[in-house]
C-alpha cells in the first residue's frame, strides 16, 4: 500500500495528512481522480469527491472539528446505540473517538485490486468500559473503487466473556441541490417508527418519499438497494447494503435546523440523511462472535 503523496500515474493512492488539530486524515485517490478523505476523529469519512471534483457527501459550514465534538456532516458512525438510550451519548461514542490505523487487518474475501483502502481498528478505552462494559474490536475498511464507488465495511467482534447488544447506524448527510427536489426510492410499502411520534410504527403510502416538512423516520427490513434522485443536479445516489436491515431517513427542517449550533439556518435544504443501519433489532454477539455491515455509495447520473 503506498502510503506516500499521492502521484499522477495510474495508481490507486493512499495519503495521510493531518488537519489543524493534527489528527491523521487519510485521502483516498482512484485512477480516474476521485477521491474520499477519511478522519481517524470518528473514523468518519468527511469528504468524497467525483473525478471532475464534484463534492457528494455534505459537511456543514458551521461543522465543529473540536473532538470530541461530532462533525456534522459525512458518515458518522453511530455505535453503541443510534438515537438516545440510558446513559450513553446520541448515537453512541465511536464517532467521537481517535481511531487507529490497523497494522494487521484479518483479510476481507474478494477484494479486488486497483481499490485505494484504508483500515482502521477502534479498541474500547477504560472510560468507553465505565460508560459501556463490554469489550470489542470495532474494523473498519473504507475503500474507493476504480469506478468511484465508495465501500465502508465494519467488522465488530465481541471479545467479551459474555454476549452483548448493539444498534448501529452508517449516518449519511448526501449533499443535494434543493430538499424539495429530491426524492428516496425503494421505500414503498415498508412500514417505519416515526421518532417525530414517539416512535410509532406506520407503512409508507408512497411510491416514492419527498419533502415538505421535518422526517425521522426508520424504515424496517428495507431491501437492499435504496436510490436518493435528485432531479435538479441530475444525479442518483445508489445505497447497496449487508447486514444493515433498516433504513434511517432524516431531514431537520427549518425550525430545528434554527436550534442546531452546529448546522446553518439554510443549510437543511442542501442535506439528507439515508442511512443504512440496523436498529429496529439490536444485533447480539455472543462471546467471539462478529458481525459484518457492509454499506457501498455509488453516482448514477441522467440526461
């Protein structure tokens, strides 16, 4: 793996630079020159770019890159827990972590050569056990294929002496033109949890889900493949994912969007979230057991 900057031959390159608070950022180049930046704040991916440069994901401008302040923006990674349980923070504590580079990644099963790839490993600390106590090992590999798509594939292992439960969720902020022009497909018929209801369960009506108002919603036992259009810039996003039976829709609206410090008034109508995720039932490992979410983005683009 070259680990060196990044030149202009026909190489997959990995680089890493560090950000203004000298945490390691790793950038990710296929040979085409699109490219995906990945924080070890988090293990979040912040950036992931088109060959022409054309941003995908949003970040906020108000976005906060103190840790352990969350960055609003990217794939944050919500483990333990998505959304508010007992004593662990929203969405858990693995998007506020310093992540580490893995030396000694078990291998994956058919991958490919000409993917730039990173691995990262994510051990819990003593304090993460005081909030939380159990013992893992938390894999995570982001790559960037040759056509562009985007892999993230997390691998969580209990090696604990006793089983334990988690949610999770791969918390996607799509950048877009306008919310009101976009629209999620491969929804219809699924029943969801309304959390703007107290979590009560409804079916979606539609064909497809637009936008006019605040939406969190988890969609349950969703297929595979969902599809995010967005008819202004003429694009598609495709979400393939394993392991991840749910799918997290989220839009904060105005008036949230006011009370968020960390997102911009305005800045709701460039963002949604479509999140492949499993929620709805914790996954449990027993003791040595690992379970395997594998989450793959992809650009389509229409006439």
């Amino acid at each position: 793996m070259n680990h060196s900057s990044a030149e202009s031959d026909n190489r997959a390159a990995v680089e890493v630079i560090k950000d203004k608070n000298g945490i390691e950022q790793v950038v990710l180049r296929n040979q085409r020159g699109a490219s995906a930046k990945v924080s070890l704040h988090g293990g979040q991916v912040l950036s992931w770019k088109t060959e022409n440069g054309e941003e995908l994901l949003f970040t906020s401008n108000k976005a906060i890159f103190n840790p352990p302040k969350p960055v609003r923006g990217g794939i944050p990674i919500c483990f333990p827990q998505f959304g508010n349980r007992g004593s662990l923070e929203q969405h858990g504590f693995a998007r506020n972590k310093i992540w580490a580079i893995d030396q000694n990644p078990p291998p994956l099963p058919n991958y490919s050569n000409g993917n730039a790839y990173i691995d990262l490993l994510l051990i819990p600390s003593e304090d993460d056990h005081k909030l939380w106590p159990h013992s893992f090992e938390f894999r995570l590999r982001v790559s960037l294929a040759v056509d562009g798509y985007l892999t993230m594939i997390s691998r969580i292992r209990n090696v604990n002496s006793k089983p334990f439960s988690f949610s999770f969720g791969y918390h996607t902020y799509f950048s877009i033109s306008d919310i009101s022009e976009v629209r999620v497909e491969g929804l219809e018929t699924l029943d969801y949890l309304d959390n703007l209801c107290e979590k009560k369960r409804f079916t979606e009506q539609g064909d497809a889900l637009t936008f006019e108002s605040e939406v969190d919603r988890v969609y349950i036992d969703s297929s595979n493949m969902v599809a995010v259009l967005d008819h202004e810039r003429k694009r598609t996003f495709v979400i393939r994912k394993d392991g991840l039976p749910d799918v997290v829709v989220w839009n904060p609206w105005e008036k949230k969007a006011k009370s968020m410090v960390d997102l911009g008034d305005e800045e709701y109508k460039q963002m949604v979230c479509v999140d492949g995720a499993a929620i709805e039932k914790p996954i449990t490992l027993k003791p040595g057991e690992e379970w395997t979410g594998r989450l793959e983005l992809s650009l389509i683009h229409s006439t």
